[in-house]
C-alpha cells in the first residue's frame, strides 16, 4: 500500500484500510475561535458513520496540519473557517487528487460517501493499470532472455545464472540448478516482472526430470 499508492506528500491510503476516513481541521483566531470549533462538533455529528476526527490543537497552524494529515494518508480533509460557518458549507479536500471543493452541509454527508468510494475505485484502477504495465511477458526461451537482459533479475542476478544465455538448454539448466518446483518458479518470475506460458515452463521442467 505505501509503496504503490504513495506520493512525495507521504501516504495515500485507500478509504476502506484507513484508520481515519475524514479529518476536521479548523481555521480560527481567538475571536472565532468558539462558534469554528462549535461548528467542527456540529459537522462531525452529521459524519458520525465515518472513521472521523477533528483536530482541535492550538498550537500547530492549519497549513502545518494539512501536511501533516496529507503524510498520513487521510483521503479526506474538511476545512472549517467563519467563511464555512457564515454560509453552514464545509470545504472538502481529496488525499488522491488534491481537489478542492465547498458543498452544503445539508449535503455533506451524500457527498463525503460518494467521495470515498470514488477514491477507492480510483486508487484500485490505478493500482491495477501500474501492476499491468510493470508485467512483461514471454512465450518461449528467446522472449524471456531479451526481458532478462534488458530488465535484469535483480541485482547481478541474470548474469550469474546465465553466463551464456544462448540456447533453450540454459533455461532447463536453470531450472534444473534452481530446483524450484513449476509454480515457485512462475511466482519466482512474475515477481520479477516476468510472466511465463506455463506450457513452456512445464516443457522445460519434464525435459530435465
């Protein structure tokens, strides 16, 4: 999750393993101070069937706060200013996208439930279309050797186990060296970014035996 949704800002968790869903962070001085924070508990309780908190720290500034959250990979942050509680709005952040919007709060809690799960259906497209384009495939020993040397096996790895990768008889030496059973090595291979015909690898594997 870190590895493959994260961005320079830190985190970005996906809503349904997040912790916290919703952060309130509220802008105020000492002369709005009370009806901010009265209004944070008001939106709070019409969110109250998500994963919410509100952040009521006075000694850390709103921008501190919304690096912060930002790192911890909240998807949604709610800014609450006297402009929010003039108007009864609430101004919604997305962690994905960095969007900004201000909705009604009569609205609110439609829309932070639309907006969670289309922060999840993005993040698992995205997963999904980085896991294809990081996939290479080979159909038979030549594919697999030009993936190899172009992508390498991790580390020195490819050339260590194939000095001479000239000819199929390699690959079955491999296989027979490596003793790995045929779905070790699919596994071995696919997480190295190499995807197999499973014919070949079990053709390979009967031909050693």
């Amino acid at each position: 999750v870190v590895a493959l949704h994260g961005d320079d800002k830190g985190l970005v968790l996906p809503p349904i393993v997040a912790p916290i869903e919703v952060v309130i962070i509220p802008i105020f001085d000492e002369k709005t101070k009370k009806t901010v924070f009265q209004y944070c508990e008001k939106v709070k309780e019409n969110l109250a069937k998500f994963r919410i908190e509100i952040d009521l720290r006075e000694d850390y500034r709103p921008g501190w706060k919304y690096n912060y959250y930002e790192m911890l990979g909240i998807p949604v942050r709610i800014e609450i200013g006297p402009k929010e509680v003039k108007t009864k709005s609430v101004t919604i952040v997305r962690r994905d996208t960095g969007k900004k919007e201000t909705i009604k709060l009569t609205a609110c809690a439609k829309e932070v439930k639309g907006l969670l799960e289309n922060i999840q259906a993005n993040l698992y497209k995205k997963a999904g279309k980085s896991l294809l384009e990081s996939i290479d495939k080979a159909s038979d020993v030549k594919e697999l050797k030009k993936i190899l040397e172009e992508k390498g096996f991790g580390g020195g790895r490819v050339r260590n186990c194939f000095p001479t990768f000239d000819h199929g008889r390699h690959f079955r030496n491999f296989l027979k060296f490596a003793s790995y059973s045929s779905s070790e090595l699919l596994y071995y291979l696919t997480m190295r970014r190499v995807v197999l015909n499973y014919s070949m690898v079990i053709g390979a594997r009967k031909s050693v035996s």
